[in-house]
C-alpha cells in the first residue's frame, strides 16, 4: 500500500481548544504555572510538554511552547530567539528519533486558521510514531530542488520547483551543525510569507525532514488546497517563480 493511514480520535478531537477564529477563549500556553507534563524548557518561555489532546492513535505527541508572549510569531522574535527556539527544536526531534522507540518522529509548525492549527500562541509539534509508518513515502532529495534565493553560513534557501501545494512554497536545506543560518533564513522567509501572500491571511505551515546528511525544512503559505491535488495529486508549478526569488532578494535579503 503506498499510504500511510493514521487513526484521529474524533472525541478528543471535537474537545481540542481553539482561539484563532474565537479570540476570546483562554489560552493556556500564556499561564505557564498550570501547564503539566513539562519535559523541558528554555529561556525565553520555550517550553516542551505533553500535547494533552492526543488525537492520533500510537503515537506519542508533544507541544514545543515558542515563546511566553501572545499574540507574536517568528518575524517578531530577536534573531537570539529564534535561534533558540530552531536549536531547542531540531534538538529534541533528533533526541526522539535517536530513542529507538518510534517509527517515524515529525517535526512541524501550524499558524493560522487555513494552516490546520487552532492555537494563536506561537508553538510548534512534535510527534512519534510507535506504529508502522513507511517513510519511504516522506518527500525524498529531489523535493527540495528549487530557484535558489540565497545560499550563506552552510544553508540554502530556494523557490521551489518540486512543490507539495505550489503557489510560493520554500525549501530551506541546511548541514546539521548550521542550525543558526537555518533560522535566520527561516525568520525571513515568514516575514515574507506573510507579508506578500495576503490570500494566506498570514496562515503557513513548516515541516521539517532529514535530505540526506542536511536537514531541511519547507515553508509553505495556506490557501484553500487546488482541488487538483485532492483529487488527483496533481500539484501546482505557479508561473511567476522567478519574480518571487528577485522580490524576495530585493526586498528581505538586503543587509543579510
């Protein structure tokens, strides 16, 4: 079978807290001191914890806390931030795929309400796989190719070419011991994620995977999915490619 099925507890699911559309619900990443199941923590308010609604069946699945204000995101941390926040999280993803006791671990970030995540404060997951997951289905090398935009301090970011959505996705690949040219390059590629696709009303997801030695990540803005990839995998190679990569070197990359 060339898919992976993972069971979602609709129960749990159905009791999950949301504060993106409904902004006057509580939030509890923001009263630290009620949190439990706390695995570690860094400056900052990073904070690694138990996800208490796990939805997903044999799978261990944790929440990493990004920052202790509300109401923040990537662009807006300082550039110590962020590489904290990068370090502490490729950190664990390796610690828990190096355990021997999952399958597959997972590394991502939901932001906003077309990404999939419900949660307005800045956070990221990581999930481990007890059950049988084919990783051979994960995206391979030649997912990562693209227009590169810039290539500094051991890491690559690029348009690109082999898109899982289309319509302005980013790879960025970097050596392992490069993780702080990583988030620098990450930092800005949100703020212009955000800042040029005004369709995605600031909603984005990044996913984190392993190209060969190097790790690497993709960004990618949210719209409503082209039906063509529900329905047939048919993924979308947007024209304007190369405008993309000039505005983004013109206008994000001139002090770097």
């Amino acid at each position: 079978m060339n898919i992976n099925l993972i069971r979602f507890d609709m129960n749990i699911g159905r009791n999950k807290p949301e504060n993106i559309i409904h902004r006057e619900n509580a939030c509890p990443f923001c009263r630290p001191e009620g949190l439990t199941d706390i695995y570690a923590t860094d400056k900052g308010g990073i904070i690694l914890l138990k996800n208490k609604y796990d939805v997903l069946a044999d799978a261990d699945q944790l929440v990493l806390v990004e920052t202790d204000r509300c109401g923040v995101d990537m662009p807006d941390y300082t550039t110590e931030h962020m590489r904290r926040v990068v370090r502490f999280g490729v950190a664990k993803w390796l610690e828990m795929e190096s355990s021997g006791k999952y399958s597959a671990v997972i590394f991502f970030k939901n932001h906003g309400h077309l990404s999939g995540g419900t949660m307005r404060h800045a956070h990221m997951q990581l999930v481990g796989f007890r059950g049988a997951i084919d990783t051979s289905l994960f995206p391979d090398e030649e997912d990562f190719e693209g227009l590169t935009i810039i290539e500094k301090d051991g890491a690559i970011l690029n348009a690109a070419t082999r898109p899982r959505l289309g319509f302005g996705e980013f790879n960025l690949i970097a050596a392992s011991d490069a993780a702080d040219a990583l988030a620098d390059l990450m930092q800005k590629t949100v703020a212009y994620v955000c800042d040029r696709f005004k369709k995605s009303e600031d909603s984005y997801n990044i996913f984190f995977y392993h190209a060969g030695r190097k790790i690497a990540a993709k960004i990618m803005p949210r719209f409503p999915t082209s039906p063509l990839l529900i329905g047939y995998d048919l993924r979308i190679l947007p024209s304007n490619l190369p405008e993309i990569v000039e505005d983004f070197r013109k206008n994000y990359l001139l002090n770097t």
